[in-house]
C-alpha cells in the first residue's frame, strides 16, 4: 500500500513542475516488506557521481513520510529473525504451494506474478527447494554436528541442532537489501573495458559493504552475503551440481 502513496506524491510533483532530478521511481521488490526506488533520469557521466548522494536522502525523506507513526525503514541488509517463529505482521504459516519453505510463508513474497513464479521455476527445474548453507559463528555453546554438504534437514529442529546455518527458499537471497549500481555502455568494448575494471574493485568493495552476519536468527561466521543470494537462485539439476 505504501507504493501507491509514494507513486503518488511523485506525480504530484512531477505536475507542480519539480524538476525530473528531483523526482523518484518506486517499484516492488522480491519481497513485500520490501521497495526498490530508482532516480526518474539515470545518472549522466562523472558529473552525475556528485548527485547520488543527495538523490539518495532525497529518497529516504520521501520514504519516511509516507510511513504510519508506529513504522519505521531500518537500513538493513537483511531482517535478523526472517524465518524464526511468527516474525512476520500478521502471522501466516510456512509450507505454502509456491515456496515449500518450512521457514516462511508465500505471503511474504509480493503478489507480482514474476516473483512466485521464479521461485517454482527455481524448484522445478533443479528437483527440490534451494540449499542455502553458512557457517555458524562457534563459541563454547556451539553445536558441532558435522552432515555432508547435501544433507537436507527435515525440521525445524534438526536444522537448529547442525553445525551450519540453513535456509531453503529464495526470501532468504532475494529478500536481502543493498544500493545496486546499474551501467549502461555504449557498445561491447565499453562493456568489456568496464567489466575488466570492475572485476578489479569488486572484491574490494565486497569487503567493504560486508553487513550481513545474520540468517535465520543465528550469528554466521561470515558477513557477506554474495554466497547467501547465490545460493538462494540456484536452479541448477542434480547432475549439474555434481563435482564430477
């Protein structure tokens, strides 16, 4: 509902002659608690570096005033408890026909057809939910139960007491956050000299915007969270996720 209103607001000021700088898009994202913004014009060359940033508190502004006194938008990567008990506003129950998911519900996903059905494409085509594995943070508490890296948990609680930290569905991937960096380029030897300058920072910056330590409510000895969205996408068959 939230989108509506923000869409909204941008038309009015779009109308009212705001300049189309300073006008946002507002679009639905994998998950329901979720929304994708964007500028209305895509940012122009080096000079258009300098306007992210205020394009971006531009955004933030316009977010929090559509929201009701009691919600808050907190800047997460990722909801800490998504898929721990009743996490969710209303209640609903997992095992839902699209995701299958003994963690969270279908409702979580947004009602746009693309989305569930992304998810059954997903599960069809490589036989079986997504296997989404990280490593628990160990202490002297920890669990150390050791399983072979295709060990598929039953429940609930035989997932909690493995040495890993699981999660079958795609919320757990597509449900996370970030501030995503579109490029256009002209032709193929742009795109080539940009991936080639690229494959250079990216490790760089993956370490920089680590900020995931979390999933299912556990601490992962890992922040990062390439390897979670990864995973939750894999649509690859048994035979092709063999080693051998």
């Amino acid at each position: 509902e939230i989108l509506a209103e923000l869409k909204k607001v941008e038309e009015q000021l779009l109308a009212g002659g705001t300049r189309v700088e300073e006008i946002c898009e507002w679009v639905p994202e994998y998950g329901r608690w979720m929304v994708e913004s964007t500028p209305k014009r895509p940012y122009a060359g080096l000079a258009g570096v300098l306007d992210v940033e205020p394009q971006l508190q531009l955004r933030r502004v316009r977010l929090k005033a559509a929201l009701r006194p009691e919600e808050v938008a907190p800047t997460l990567t990722h909801f800490p408890l998504l898929g721990v008990g009743d996490f969710s506003e209303p209640a609903f129950e997992p095992q839902g026909p699209v995701l299958q998911s003994m963690f969270v519900p279908d409702e979580v996903v947004f009602t746009r057809p693309r989305f569930p059905t992304l998810a059954r494409n997903i599960r069809a085509r490589r036989g079986s939910n997504v296997n989404i594995w990280r490593p628990k943070f160990k202490d002297t508490q920890s669990v150390q139960a050791e399983h072979a890296p295709g060990f598929v948990p039953r429940s609930v609680s035989e997932v909690d007491s493995m040495n890993r930290v699981y999660a079958d569905a795609m919320p757990f991937g597509m449900g996370l956050s970030c501030v995503q960096v579109t490029m256009q380029a002209a032709n193929i030897v742009q795109s080539r000299l940009l991936y080639d300058q690229l494959a250079a920072l990216t490790p760089v910056l993956l370490a920089l915007t680590a900020a995931t330590p979390f999933m299912r409510g556990w601490i992962c000895d890992d922040d990062v969270r390439w390897g979670q969205i990864s995973q939750s996408v894999d649509d690859r068959t048994p035979a092709e996720r063999s080693p051998a």
